[in-house]
C-alpha cells in the first residue's frame, strides 16, 4: 500500500533525497543532503505541513566518522512523525540553525551543542542547558567520551 | 528587577526559574534545568537491553512505568517479539496506576501553589498510597517496579489482584467527587486558576506543547488514541480536552483523565485474556532502529534506539514531554499576562517534571 506522505515528499524532496523508508504506521525517516537541510527544512514545513519539531539530537558513527543529526518533526494536520536526518563530517562538525523555521529547535540545538561538540551556525542563544557552568570534561554523548573518568573538577 | 527562584525541592522542584519583572509584571521567564542530568542516555549506552530498565525508570519516579514500556517496546520492535495478550492487559493495568499516581500528585502540588496544602496535597497524597499498595501488590515495589520486561512483564497477577483493585477504584471514584466538590470547584481555585497562563492553541501546537498541556488548550491528541499500543485498542475510554487553554483547564484535564484511567483499569481487568505473561527474547539484539511514542502522564515520550547487533543499544535519544513543555512555559510571558504571584500556579498546571528534561 502506498503512503501519501511518502509519495509527497519523493516528489517534492526528489533531489535532495539520500535515503527514504517507512518506520512504522505514521512514522517515515528520511536522510537529505546537508548542503540542502535548510531548503528542505522550509519545505517541510510550508508545504508538507511538518509544523512542529518535537526534539532533535544527533547519533555519533565513530567507524564511519560522521555524525548524524536528526530532527524529530511532525505534522498536526497529517498526525505523522518525520525523522529528518544529515550526515555531517566527524572533523569541524557544523550545522545550520533551524531556530528561525522551527522555534522549538531552540533547546535541542543547544543540548546537541553541549553535549556532541557540534557548532549550531545561527542559533541566537548557544549556551548550556543540562551540563554545569564549569564543565570541562569533553563531549559527554560522543562514543570516545572516557565515561568513567570525567571532568577531572568532579573527582574527589 | 531580576528573581532567582529555586532551586530548593519544595515546590520549585530541583530546577530554577530566572523572572525578569517589572512591578508585578513578569517580562521574561527562563527555565533554568540540568540540575538532575544523570547522563541516563550515555548510561543506556553502557548497558544491556535488560540492565538499561533501571536507568530508564529514573527518568520520571513518579511515573515508572509509561516510560520504561517506551524503552521495552523499542527492544521488542526491533528484536521482533510477539508479546502475548496477557501481558499487554497487564501492562496497560500498571500505566494507568502509573498516570493515576502521577496526576493525583501533580493535583496536590497546584493546589499546594494555591495554598491549598494541608486539605488537599495531603489528602493526594494519602489516596496515591492505596495505589501503591495495589502496585506493590502486582510488582513487589511501590514506585520502581522494573516489572516490565522485553517480552512481557515479570511476573503473572497474584491471586486476589483483582478484588484488591476493584475495592481501591470503589473508594477512589468517591474520593474523586471530593476532589470535584471541595477544590475543582472551589471559588478560591477557580480565582487563581481561572484565565491564568492562556496558552493559545496555534501556539500550544506550534511550539511543541505535549500532552495535557496541549489538550487543556484544545487539540486532540492522545498517542494512546493516534497509535494505540498494548491494550488501548480494544478498551472504551474518551480523550479528554478543554478549550480554554488556561490553567484551570490544563488542571481540569489532568482529573478528567484520572476519571478514564478509572474506567480503563476496571474494564481491562475484567477482561484480561488466559495465556503466557511473557516469551523469551534474546540477549543480542539485531542491528536496527526504532521509534517508540507512549503516552506518559506528562505527555508523548518518543524513544528512539538505534542497535548495532551487540548487547547493547548504540545510541538512545529520549524525546521528553516536560522538556517540551518548559520551552513552552519559557514563552508564556509573550503572549500571556504573568503576575509573579501567578508563576507557581502556572508552573504546575504544566506539570514539568525536570527528571525527565533533564535525563
């Protein structure tokens, strides 16, 4: 059986598509170009109606040396949840913000930011969220974060 | 003039607000979290699919069980495991316990931010502990059951279960009416909760409200309903929201759903199928993905694990409800008039519970 959502966005994402699969009843992941995420951010939301982004995080590949960002979206007209991905290098991460398409982003990008290293470009506010003031322990999410050392400042 | 409030336990709850305010007015609100991080997704890492339901628990202890069944229906969706019937009715049995508990507490903390403390914090209280006995009854704990496991639950309903619940959810639905007749209905409550914090609809979706929070301003949305899981398919229960958006609905919503949960324990505990209460499901793992929406009392949690075919997941990201919803509350003095005095009313009537934002 076909899915809407699916055959709307291989039509109006064609170009910028590197992977598109079904996860489930209402759930589709999608993998885009990076040099596209923005564009595809905006259409997604003016005209696929993702209109709220619920979280976003990242997933650190240490073998394949990237880092996959992922957004979580979903649309309240279609009640469908899209998993909206980019791969990025593992060396110099940058993303784009996508606090101006969608606000929620804010805290999400802040917390991917602390946690995985990865420079937001255009994130009005990028300071920490969950980490203290002081930490500086590394990355903590990253999977060549020594967990049982620490930040040093910790150890008594 | 610029206010720390917190972080003290009572009543702020282990995270801090910074208000800016002019007067009485509050300008601008900013939720200060983290002071629970645990690192709980970094623990997952670290751990087997069975050692991960003790750390996944932590994240909400008011609210245990809807949000390891996130994490235990991620491992059964990618290790493809056919839970029995049975097993799914007793798990529905236990989330509802779990939401009851979890609204009966939030009930008593917006009535102690009225100044409702003595009559009403305590009488939530002293009613949630016949519902831990009834949980303590099934699972052996009060409030960390760790009873849910890949595959099913851990153990089969003790003999008398049933004439126990039955005898609790007598007495609750009369203690329900009290909480209707002396607080929800209270001229004092409905002073202070009336029109305070309006949450508009368009700004409730768009900026990533979840669960009651979203329903008290009138969108109907339920993952119970939009993707039942377990049992919810097949039990008769309405979804609850209001119009208003306003503290008082958001609170309204909270008990209406307690008065469901009532109904759903009651009609999946007379028909809980015979059969297993629970399969084997491997250690390893095979290398996949899924994405796991439960409804918890404080909203969707969406779980998504990523597995590599070890004994371990590789990656878990937790989507939280109150992490949402103190985004939310971050924006309220937009497009709400806030009176300082009003921050605590405002504060938990969204019910944020910063074990799970913070993680």
């Amino acid at each position: 059986m076909s899915n809407p959502v699916m055959d709307d966005l291989r039509r109006i994402l064609s170009e910028s598509i590197l992977d598109l699969r079904e996860l489930g009843k209402r759930k589709i992941s999608i993998t885009v170009k990076a040099d596209n995420l923005l564009e595809a951010a905006r259409i997604l939301k003016e005209k696929m109606g993702f209109d709220v982004l619920t979280s976003a995080g990242a997933i650190d590949y240490i073998a394949k040396k990237i880092f996959q960002i992922v957004y979580y979206l979903w649309s309240s007209k279609r009640r469908t949840v899209l998993i909206l991905r980019v791969n990025i290098p593992r060396e110099n991460p940058t993303i784009q913000s996508l606090h101006r398409i969608w606000e929620s982003a804010d805290y999400h990008e802040r917390e991917m930011w602390e946690m995985f290293g990865i420079d937001v470009q255009g994130h009005p506010n990028l300071t920490r969220i969950l980490l203290p003031e002081d930490w500086s322990g590394g990355f903590p999410l990253r999977k060549d974060f020594d967990w049982r050392g620490g930040d040093a400042a910790f150890q008594h | 003039m610029i206010i720390s409030w917190g972080p003290q336990h009572p009543i702020s709850g282990q995270f801090r607000i910074i208000l800016e305010t002019d007067g009485e007015n509050v300008l601008k609100l900013t939720p200060d979290i983290g002071f629970t991080h645990r690192g709980i997704e970094k623990i997952l890492e670290n751990r087997t699919f069975l050692q991960g339901i003790v750390p996944v628990e932590r994240l909400s202890m008011l609210d245990t069980a809807n949000f390891l069944l996130a994490y235990v229906r991620a491992v059964e969706e990618i290790a493809e495991v056919d839970v029995p019937p049975r097993a799914k009715y007793i798990r529905t049995i236990l989330c509802e316990i779990s939401r009851i508990n979890s609204h009966l507490y939030a009930l008593g903390l917006i009535a102690e931010a009225c100044g409702g403390y003595p009559a009403i914090f305590l009488w939530t209280v002293a009613d949630r502990e016949l519902f831990l006995d009834v949980a303590e009854m099934l699972t052996g704990t009060r409030w960390s059951y760790s009873f849910f496991i890949p595959g099913g639950v851990r153990r089969d309903i003790p003999s008398g279960f049933k004439e126990k619940v039955l005898e609790v959810l007598d007495y609750f639905e009369g203690r329900l009416e009290t909480y209707r007749d002396s607080w929800l209905e209270n001229e004092l409550f409905k002073r202070r909760a009336r029109g305070v914090g309006e949450l508009p609809l368009d700004k409730a979706v768009t900026l990533g409200a979840a669960g009651p929070t979203l329903r008290g301003s009138g969108f109907r949305f339920d993952t119970r309903k939009d993707e039942p899981y377990e049992a919810y398919e097949d039990l008769d229960f309405k979804l609850v929201s209001m119009e208003e958006g306003d503290s008082y609905a958001r609170t309204m919503v909270r008990y209406l759903e307690m008065v469901e949960s009532v109904k759903i324990i009651r009609e999946a505990i007379e028909n809980i199928p015979e059969g297993r209460f629970r399969v084997r499901v491997p250690m390893r793992v095979p290398e996949g993905e899924a994405y796991v929406r439960v409804e918890t009392a404080r909203g969707e949690v969406g779980l998504h694990m990523i597995t590599d075919g070890s004994i371990k997941p590789y990656r878990v990201k937790i989507n939280s409800p109150s992490l949402r919803n103190l985004y939310v509350l971050s924006r309220m003095p937009e497009f709400s008039r806030l009176l300082v005095a009003d921050v605590p009313v405002v504060l938990w009537s969204f019910d944020p519970w910063f074990l799970d934002a913070d993680r």
